[in-house]
C-alpha cells in the first residue's frame, strides 16, 4: 500500500530541504520567466515505480509545472523509453530535477529488483518478503517499491510484529519461556515470529506452539527437513544467505516465504535521465 499523502510530502520535503537549502544559485542563471520542457528517459529495463514522490517534488517546488506519465506505476519499461513529460518554468524543472530523479530512480531500482527474485520463483507457491534493512528515512517508500515488484513486506517496523531472535530466547530462558510471553503480551494486529537455525530449536518452537517460523541461515537439506516436520502447522520462512543464484532452490523446498534484505539495502539506482526539448 502506498504511504499516506502526507508522509510522502514530508520526505520530499525533507529530501528538497536537504537539496535546495535557502535557494538554487545555479538555476537563477535562467531568467524567472522563461518556460522549459523536458523529458524522463529510462536509460536501461526497469520497473517503474516512485510516480507519488516525483509529483510531489515538482508540487512542492513549483504547483504550476505540468507533468504527463507516458508509463504507468509498475510498469516493465525498456532503455530509451519516455517515461514521462514535463512542462513549465524553466527554474522549477531544473530545481527539481535533482530530488525527483532521486526517488523515482531509487524506487524503481527496489520494484525491479523486487520483480526479478518474484519471477525466479514464480513456478513455486513461496513469496518473496523485504525486512527491515532499509534506507534510514525511506523504510515506508522502499516497502512499497517492494510490493509494486510483486513482493510482500514482513513487519513494516518493531510497532508491528514480534520477531523473537537469538538474544530475546537467551534472556527469556527458553524458547517456550518467550512464546509464552509474546502470546501474552502482543494485541490481536502485531504478528508473532521466532527465528530458529536447527531443526532441534524447530521441533521447540512448533511444540510450543509457533505459528510462525523464520528459518535462518538453514541449508537446502534441513529446509526440507522443516517444511516436512512443520506440515500446516507453521508459516515457515526461509532467510539468510538468500541470492539470484540460491533464491529458486530455497522456494522448490517448499518454505512459504523468503525475506531477502538486499531488496532494500543494497540498491543499485535505475538509470534515468531529464532531458530538455
């Protein structure tokens, strides 16, 4: 789901506070009445995705410009490609440039990479899930990059879901000891997962009664071992490890989901350019 209107106008203008400052030296080179045109052009395939931030870049910095998509939110686009057309003062495009670039390139580089892991399992039933290794200040906008790739997000912070790691069971005592609590503790809306790295600490969690799984850092043997142990029982999720050359042999173990942090924290920004006409 796409972040509220005005959370995304708060990072654009945090992200155009950063960028502009007190006033753009360079644009004031163009006198304050002439008008420009301009084009996007997608430099390389990509999906598409940040419309919402690019708008609100050009709104925030000048209401009056005109902006015409030639490509839609999610869309596969190729190298040379329009994407999209920009009309109006001269000053406000080339002041905007520079931020609105920023997250449509940035976004577009999530939902592509996004696309890329979702099509290599796409013979499977497992989805692919982000985490929380996001950009600091674009946790909201990345995730949402992900689902326009056609994945999932796991918890979108620590406000959401309970994730019981190694260190929570060390001072919990066990790993029943912090079931128990987190089922007392969490509202009907905050998930429940607890992370395990045998099939010893599986067996634990599901006599426990975990619903909820993440299986991490497990080789391909024991991920079939958990997905034959867990049966219904249990969402297991696969995580650790995860790459283009490993991604489709974790989904053919049959493990429901597979959280992937490179999604987000390792991105690879989209070639895009604006170009005047």
């Amino acid at each position: 789901m796409i972040p509220a209107p005005h959370l995304i106008a708060a990072q654009v203008a945090n992200a155009l506070q950063e960028d502009i400052g007190h006033c753009d030296w360079t644009a004031m080179l163009i006198t304050s009445d002439t008008q420009g045109s301009a084009t996007v052009i997608a430099r390389q395939s990509a999906v598409l995705c940040g419309q919402a931030w690019f708008d609100e870049v050009f709104r925030q910095v000048d209401s009056r410009v005109k902006i015409e998509w030639l490509a839609q939110e999610g869309e596969r686009v190729e190298a040379d490609q329009a994407l999209c057309r920009i009309h109006g003062l001269a000053r406000s495009l080339l002041t905007a440039e520079r931020s609105a670039l920023n997250f449509l390139q940035t976004l577009s580089a999530v939902a592509s990479e996004t696309r890329r892991y979702v099509d290599i399992v796409s013979h499977t039933s497992a989805k692919i899930h982000d985490t929380r290794k996001t950009l600091p200040g674009l946790r909201l906008a990345q995730k949402y990059a992900v689902t326009v790739g056609g994945g999932q997000n796991q918890r979108i912070g620590l406000y959401d879901g309970i994730l019981i790691k190694e260190n929570h069971i060390l001072a919990a005592g066990s790993i029943a000891a912090a079931l128990q609590v987190a089922v007392k503790l969490a509202p009907p809306d905050v998930s429940i997962q607890i992370e395990v790295e045998t099939i010893h600490e599986l067996e634990q969690a599901l006599h426990a009664g975990a619903k909820s799984v993440l299986l991490d850092n497990m080789n391909l043997t024991d991920l079939r071992a958990a997905v034959a142990l867990a049966g219904n029982s249990a969402v297991l999720e696969a995580s650790g490890g995860v790459d283009e050359n490993t991604v489709r042999e974790i989904a053919e173990t049959g493990v429901q989901r597979i959280s992937i942090g490179k999604l987000t924290k390792d991105v690879q920004a989209v070639d895009l350019s604006m170009r005047f006409v």
